[in-house]
C-alpha cells in the first residue's frame, strides 16, 4: 500500500497544458534532459519514471513541486489526484511523443521532471567516493546500499558517469532523495575535505597485507570515507597516498567482487561497528 501524501501537499491540480509537436519547448527540453548528462547540469533537473520512484520524491522532496509528465489525456485521468495537486505544473504528450521520451519497457504512462536537490548532509555516518564510476547499475546499487546503511554523503570524482541520469535513479530506487550527494569534484578536493572533517580515506584491494575489513584495528566506530573506484581501473592511484587499503576476506578463488558488492558488504560491516 502507497503512503498517503500529506494534507499540505494536497493542493487544487494545475490546469493541464497539451503539447502535440515535437517543436514545442516542453518536448525538447525533457528529451534532451533524458539523453544529455550536460543538458541536466546545466538545468539541474532530471527525470523519473515509476510510481514508487515518483511518490518517494514528493513524500521526502515536498518543497520542490515536480512537473507531472503524462502520455496522454486518458493516463492523466487515471493518475492519481494526489499525485496531480502534488505537481506544479502538468504537461500532457501525445502517445507518440512520449514514447521519445520514455526510459523503461512497459511505461505507466507518466513520469516527473524534478529539480536535483537532496538531502543535507546528516554530520554522522560514512562517506562515500565514487571515482570514476562508468556502470549506471553499479552507481544506483551504491547509492541504495550508501543510504541503507547510514552513510551521510556520496561524494563523486569527475569522471564518474552522472548520478541523475535515468538509469541509475532507476537502480537507485529513491537513494537520491535519501542522501546528499555532490558531483564533478576533483581529488584534490576530496582529499580536503575529509582532511577537513577528520574523515580517515579507506580503499579496498586485494592484496593479502591490507587490514581485513573485519579487523578491530580498523576505526570503523566513527564516520570515515570509503573510496570505490572504476570497475576497470580501479581506484586512482594518487588515493593510495591518502588513504588506508582495505580487504575483503575470500573464501573462493572468485577474483574480486564487483565494486557494487563490495561496496555494500564494507558499508553494512561499518554500520554495524557504529552500532555495537
């Protein structure tokens, strides 16, 4: 069962506004928002898809309105009428051009175009930093595991493929709107600031004379900065000079784990030691 949205979210629905042609402003700005990393820096915003996706953003995000996003006249009469007072504005496509538009197999028929904004940092918990990340799925799962596990921040080397970009708020499932989350920075920024906050860098590896992550030694007890590098390449090296390297014990001969499951297993081990 769907959370209700609260009562000072429930406000008349805007009137609609009926867009046919792929020359109209509305259309082209949301296509390229769907397809353009650049597009959505420059208007930070984005666009989601989804029912669950959707309501997680107006249940947490309720000061920012999203733009409600329907196929067609019918859909919009099926949608919800506390999904439509929740939104600022209402555009409704012809079926042909939403399909241009659209990011997932079997559409609901509508979606939103919402501002990038997340939550502020909490001051407790782990960071997390991506560097360099390409796999959107890789990128969601860690959002979705950094936010269940407590961690406060998601912090993203440039380079790392866009945190907004259809794909991973789909794999993220509402992490988004769950954990603050900034981009585009350069290591030596990042190396700043967890000097700054007095957050010690861990980065994992797979050599035998690192610290097991289960090793008393490690301080995991207080918040630190977890480092998960390019599926590639890995974590750059210049983080090596900064930072503690980290091993996840093996029983197999399994090479590695992907960094999206490595990732959760080290941020569910440290939440864990924060707790007990």
């Amino acid at each position: 069962m769907t959370k209700p949205i609260s009562a000072r979210q429930r406000n008349p629905a805007p009137d609609p506004k009926i867009i046919g042609s792929r020359q109209n402003p509305c259309f082209k700005l949301l296509k390229h928002l769907v397809s353009s990393s650049k597009t959505r820096r420059e208007h930070q915003t984005a666009w989601i898809e989804g029912e669950r996706l959707c309501r997680t953003f107006i249940e947490t995000m309720s000061e920012a309105p999203p733009i409600l996003v329907v196929r067609d006249v019918d859909t919009l009469h099926a949608v919800d009428s506390d999904i439509r007072s929740a939104s600022r504005e209402v555009w409704v496509f012809t079926p042909a051009l939403y399909a241009e538009v659209t990011q997932v197999e079997t559409p609901l028929g509508w979606g939103f175009l919402i501002p990038q904004i997340s939550p502020a940092p909490s001051g407790a918990g782990d960071v997390v930093i991506l560097d360099r990340l390409q796999d959107p799925g890789n990128v969601g799962s860690i959002l979705r595991s950094a936010a269940a596990a407590g961690a406060q921040a998601v912090w993203c080397i440039s380079g790392t493929v866009d945190l907004w970009s259809p794909k991973v708020l789909r794999s993220a499932m509402g992490a988004h709107f769950a954990i603050h989350l900034i981009q585009d920075l350069m290591l030596g920024d990042v190396v700043g600031r967890c000097r700054d906050a007095a957050l010690p860098m861990l980065v994992t590896t797979l050599n035998d004379r690192a610290l097991s992550l289960f090793d008393q030694q490690l301080p995991l007890t207080n918040p630190v900065a977890w480092v998960f590098g390019q599926e590639g390449d890995g974590v750059s090296v210049e983080f090596g000079h900064h930072s503690t390297s980290v091993r996840i014990p093996q029983l197999s001969r399994v090479e590695s784990l992907n960094v999206a499951a490595a990732a959760a297993v080290c941020l569910f081990e440290s939440g864990r030691r924060k707790r007990s």
